[in-house]
C-alpha cells in the first residue's frame, strides 16, 4: 500500500505544479507534454487529468492513516 501511497502523492504533486503553471505563466503542463494548446484535451490528458483528481481525493481521504501507517514504519525501522 504505501507504493500506492508515494503513487498518489507524486500525482497529486504533478496536479500542484500543473496548477500553479497555469496561474502563474498561463502554462498547461499536461497539455505541453501532449503536444496540445493550453485548455486542450485528449483520451490521453483527460486519463492523467482524471488519475491526478482521484490522487488528490484518495489523499484527502487517507490522510491521518497514511501518516500513522509511515510513522509507524520508521518507528519500526528505527528499533
């Protein structure tokens, strides 16, 4: 579970940085990757738009477990 964990917070890290690009520098990351225009979708943009979305809400979500399931990992790996 916890590559599943480090999967999520690593799109939602994407989804973050997307965000602030397209605030700041009007700038669509996924978009550019694609090879599109800012606002562009494709099946392919919408698949990452949609996994970073559901890696944002599975966060939200699992918050408070997943830092007792990592703290108790070190704390494991620490004895």
């Amino acid at each position: 579970m916890k590559t599943f964990d480090v999967i999520a917070a690593a799109l939602v890290i994407i989804g973050a940085l997307n965000w602030g690009l397209a605030g700041v520098f009007h700038l669509d990351l996924v978009a550019t990757v694609f090879g599109m225009k800012f606002g562009e979708t494709s099946a392919l943009s919408s698949v990452v738009y949609s996994l970073v979305a559901l890696s944002g809400l599975y966060q939200a979500l699992t918050w408070k477990s997943i830092q007792r399931r990592w703290y108790s990992d070190a704390a494991a790996a620490r004895a």
